[in-house]
C-alpha cells in the first residue's frame, strides 16, 4: 500500500538502542532481548536490518554512551545510519539505503518510545513508507509535564495507541506483537529498476502538484 513504485519488501528498523539510551528506560533488558530474537528472525528470512544510533548530548560519537548495547551487534553489510535529530530520516542516508534494499515497510523498533521511535513512525509514513510499530519492542523512560507523571509504561501505551489509530492516504499504520512479526525479503533494485522506480515517484509527484494547482487531472485528457 506504500506510496512507492517498484518496491515490495520490509527492512527492521532498530533506533538508537544503545548504551547511553538504554541505562534508565522500562524493561529495558526485556526490550533488548526481544529486539535480538527479531534481529535474529529477520537475518534468517533476509530481511535487511537496518540499525540507526544517535549523537548528541551525553552520546558522543566514539563513547561507551554512544556504543549499541553488546547484545544487539550489526553484521557487516547491514547499514549504520548515524543521526542527529529524533526523525531517522532527518539529515540522513536512511532513504537512500531502504530504497537500495527495495524496502517499503519498515518493522519499527528501539528507543525512546515518545521521542525518536515516535519521530521516525511519523517520519516514514510522511516519506510513504508503510510502517508497523512492534508493540513490546520499543521502550522509554518515566517522565513529567508540568503538574503530570507519566511512567514509562505509560508513554509506550501511548504510542502503541498512536501508531494503532494513525490514518492517512496511502500508507498503513500497523501495530504488531513480536511473535506475530512475519519477515519478507526486501528485493535488491538493479540500477534499471532503480531508475524505473525513481522516474515513477517524480513523475507521480509532478501529477499530484498539477492537481494541487488546479490543472486537472493528469489522467484525463483536455
């Protein structure tokens, strides 16, 4: 249901699962060892695992903070996005490698739930990716608002909730235990069906700007 031509796949998406992120946040071991079964089921159907890892405050690029947690290790040839912002696509090459692997849904996991677990949901259904959120695989950390408490368990709900009840066009909003993720292979584009899939998009693109302007639509002949 994606909004992209040419591509059928999944990848599994695990966000910022790392030393300094992981310390304080819920069940954050259990998360860990969930995130690694997928991990392991995943490489097993070939579908790209594809790992994203923060820098900022407090995760400096080269620190034990920064490190991805020792049980969660990337294999060679899996891609390594590094970020800065909560979306995974902001400023970064996450796009470019899920179209490399001809990935259109994204399995999404890690850390922090509320924050860029949330961001980068909403990043790949704005993109026109269709995204599933694993429900006990992403995790956060107590907080407050003001007069407000939350727990951690709390927010994860909350953005369970979210990606359950988010509806817009085109693209799929889904919600999904571990134990019932079913892993498809991503199909690696040769350059021609790269290009045959690019043209599609800007092409698709340019139709839907024509109808914005009130041109007509490109379907129907003057």
């Amino acid at each position: 249901m994606s909004l992209f031509t040419g591509r059928t796949g999944d990848a599994l998406l695990v966000v910022d699962v790392q030393v300094g992120v992981m310390a304080d946040l819920w069940q954050s071991q259990r998360i860990i060892t969930t995130i690694a079964d997928l991990v392991r089921r995943a490489r097993l159907a070939g579908t790209p695992v594809v790992w994203v890892r923060h820098q900022g405050p407090g995760l400096q690029a080269g620190s034990e903070e920064w490190q991805i947690v020792g049980e969660l290790m990337p294999e060679p040839g899996e891609q390594l996005i590094e970020k800065r912002f909560g979306d995974s696509f902001a400023e970064t090459t996450l796009d470019d490698a899920l179209a490399a692997v001809g990935a259109s849904h994204l399995w999404i996991t890690g850390a922090q739930s509320d924050f860029c677990v949330r961001s980068t949901l909403f990043g790949a259904l704005y993109r026109g990716y269709d995204a599933t959120l694993v429900e006990d695989a992403h995790t956060t950390a107590d907080a407050s608002y003001e007069s407000l408490a939350f727990s951690g368990e709390q927010l994860v709900a909350l953005v369970n909730k979210l990606a359950w009840t988010t509806r817009l066009p085109g693209v799929a909003s889904r919600l999904c235990k571990a134990a019932d993720v079913a892993f498809s292979p991503a199909e690696r584009l040769d350059d021609d069906d790269k290009l045959e899939a690019i043209e599609a998009e800007e092409q698709a693109e340019e139709d839907a700007e024509d109808v914005a302007m009130g041109l007509g639509d490109p379907d129907t002949d003057a």
